[in-house]
C-alpha cells in the first residue's frame, strides 16, 4: 500500500495536544478499556496509527472520533502514556475547522492568534453601531432605574419598534444566520464525508421523517440523558459541569426566543412588552437561573479541566479554553451589569454592557468553531452511526 503522509497534518497534532502520539506501539489496550469502543467497530487504536501516519482524509470521515467523548479511560491505561484521548480529541478539533464555514472565519477561531481579531469584530461593529443609533448619552438616574439598558442604543418616540432592539437585531440575527448556516454546511460536509468513506448499504434510503424518528431523535436523547457519558471513569466528574451547562443553554434559548417574540413582534401592539422586565418576571427569574447554571457548570469544567493538565502534565490548547472563556465572559459581564443597574452605577454599568453584547455577539458567531461544534457534530455521528448500522438490517424503517 502507497501511503501518503500529510507531514503539516502531523504537525499540526502534535501542536494541539496529540504531541504523544508517536509513543504509541500499538498494543490495542486503549481500545480495549475504551467503554464506548464496539468490539466489532473499536478505536481509538487505529486513529492512532492513522495519525502517526498522517492519514488525514480517513480520520476526518471516521464517526469514531466523534463518539470518543475524552473520557481519558484509554490515556490513564495505555502502558506508553501515549494519550490517545488528546489525540482523538485534536483530530476533532482539525475536523471542526476543516468543516467550517466560511473557512477564513473557521480559521480564524482556531487558534489564539486569531484572538485579537475575533474580539476586534464585534467591538468595532457594536461600537459602530452605538455611534450610528445616537445612543451614546448616559441616561439620568431616574431612567436607568426604569429602564436599565433597554435604552443603551438610545430610543425613538416610535411605539412600533424600539430603537434598542432594532440594533440589536441589526448585529445579533446576522451572527445567529451565519452560524446557523455554518452549522448546516458543517453537518452536511461532514455527512458526505461520512457516507463516502464508510460503507452503507445504497438501497437504504430513509425519509426525512424516518431519519429524524428512528436516528436522529434518539440521537438527542442519548446526548440529553448523558447515558454515553456515564459510562466513563476517569473523567466521570464532568457529567456534573456538562449536565448545568446544557440546562443553562437550554434555559437561555428559551429566554432569547421569548425575548424576541415579547420584543419584535407582541411587543409592536402592546408597548410594555418591550420591557424592561421585573426581577420576579418568570423569564427573567430563568434567565438568572440560567446565568448561575450557566457560571456553576462551567467552573466546574474549568477546574476539572485546570485538574486535569496538572496530573498530565500536558498543556491545553486554545481550542479546549476557548469556549469556556466565552461562557464566563457572557456569564459574569451579564451578571455584572444587572448588579451595576441594581446598584444605580451608569457609567461603568454602560461599559460592562457593552462588553456584554460583544462576549455574546463572540459566542454567537464563533460557535460552530468552538468545542460546542461538538454537541452538534456528535450527535449526528451517533445518527450516522445508527443509521450505518440498520442499512444493513432488513425491517427498521417498516417498524
Ligand atoms: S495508544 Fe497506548 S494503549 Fe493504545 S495502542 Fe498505542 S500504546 Fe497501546
Ligand atoms: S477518551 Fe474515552 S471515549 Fe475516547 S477513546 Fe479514550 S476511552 Fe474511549
């Protein structure tokens, strides 16, 4: 056999944590002890030997480094200290980049030299913004008490529409597009990829609906119930940051999606729907609780993963600390600026406000390249997975 090596691949690795992958003589207890591997399907063994050979094309198409969810059970008992756990997990970061779109942007955000300018993007557009709405006045006492931010781009004697949420809606729905759409054309590259790759029966064609019933929900459930994830060791204690974490999401959609039918569309007939809303209003009673799952999960995930890199010795990479940075980073300054308004302090509450809405302008559009790619990617690799597996089958789409 001819092979190949993409030697920058190989490179590239090592750079982001799979540096012990050359220590690897594969003895295949990683994929032994590995509680996700099947033992007709195991890994993480061959995507080791895959990696030491640089075999790019087949490890970005393998649905196995999608189900691996570094659990670090493979790494705490390979006799090499070779880390195939990192390793799985910097090929999935390599795949979420090489998926990307648009592919400056997924660039961009996978190191921290893209930093820079990925804060520099919000801050010059909200700052724009701000210049461009007039708003950049501080309101009296009076008016940040009943109003708190709701005026910070200003406001217009125009019942219909809020100028707030007008520009608002001019930075966030955009960002929100551009991810969600990322986010479709990652799913469906990786599809293709996926289906070229590893073999499916061709005559098994299911519908949209029988694909959504019988793969895809149950897909979700799984990722929901965190069954995959229970059935770790080493790292069992991440269950406890992930599961308030994904609560707190869950939580914030809800809050948004309220927000911007209370705001955008009720809020066009009947005017105190524009807001501000109460403390005691049930939204924003879920919004706070959501903020406080949101700070508890990810400081646990931070100190297991600090934890971690200490017992390891191994360095983490910009990819493992980006998220959870611009979790705390939308979390604290929220949090701050409703404190700062409790408190009456304009000036420095209108600041944190303002990086408020560029921590969340960063987190909408840089989210399809930060580790949360990989609850959208891995569900589907598990539906991929499934649906692999009954194409094979005779009667699963007649149940
Ligand atoms: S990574 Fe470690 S446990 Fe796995 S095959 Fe290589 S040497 Fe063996
Ligand atoms: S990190 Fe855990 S799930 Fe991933 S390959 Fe290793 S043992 Fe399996």
């Amino acid at each position: 056999m001819n092979i190949q090596p993409d030697l920058e691949f190989i490179r590239y690795l090592k750079g982001v944590g799979g540096d012990t992958l050359k220590k690897c003589y594969q003895c295949a207890t990683c994929s032994v002890v590995c509680p996700l591997s099947k033992d007709e399907k195991p890994f993480p063994r061959k995507e080791m030997i895959w990696s030491q050979w640089g075999l790019k094309e087949n490890l970005i198409a393998d649905p196995d480094i999608f189900l691996c969810h570094q659990c670090g059970d493979c790494s705490e008992k390979c006799p090499r200290g070779a880390k195939p756990g990192e390793v799985m997990g910097a090929i999935r970061a390599y795949a979420y980049t090489f998926y990307g779109w648009p592919s400056g942007l997924a660039k961009l955000a996978s190191s921290a030299k893209g930093l820079p300018v990925m804060i520099a993007i919000p801050v010059v557009v909200i700052f724009l913004m701000w210049l461009l709405s007039g708003g950049m006045v501080f309101p009296s006492a009076e008016d940040f008490a009943h109003h708190g931010y709701q005026q910070f781009f200003g406001h217009w004697d125009f019942r219909w529409y809020a100028k707030n949420i007008f520009f608002i809606v001019c930075f966030m729905v955009p960002s929100a597009a551009i991810a969600a759409f990322s986010a479709y054309k990652g799913i469906s590259n990786l599809w293709k990829a996926l289906a070229a790759k590893n073999m499916m029966n061709p005559d098994f064609r299911p519908s949209a609906i029988q694909f959504t019933q019988k793969f895809l929900w149950p897909s979700i459930v799984e990722i929901i119930q965190h069954s995959r994830f229970r059935e770790c060791t080493t790292n069992a204690d991440r269950i406890r940051g992930h599961r308030p974490l994904m609560y707190a999401f869950i939580g914030l959609l809800i809050v948004t999606t309220w927000s911007l039918v209370a705001n955008d569309i009720i809020g066009l007939w009947i005017a105190k729907f524009h807001g501000p809303m109460t403390f005691w209003n049930p939204v924003k009673l879920l919004a706070n609780v959501s903020a406080i799952a949101l700070l508890y999960g990810i400081w646990v995930l931070w100190t297991n993963r600090a934890k971690a890199e200490s017992e390891s010795g191994i360095t983490g990479n910009f990819y493992d600390w980006f998220l959870i940075w611009e979790i705390m980073a939308v979390g604290a300054t929220g949090l701050l600026a409703e404190v700062l308004r409790w408190a009456g302090l304009i000036q420095i509450g209108y600041i944190v406000y303002f990086f408020h809405l560029v921590a969340v302008m960063m987190l909408f559009l840089y989210l399809p390249y930060t580790k949360f790619a990989h609850l959208i990617f891995r569900t589907f690799a598990i539906a991929f997975d499934k649906c692999r597996e009954s194409s094979f089958g005779t009667d699963i789409l007649k149940k």
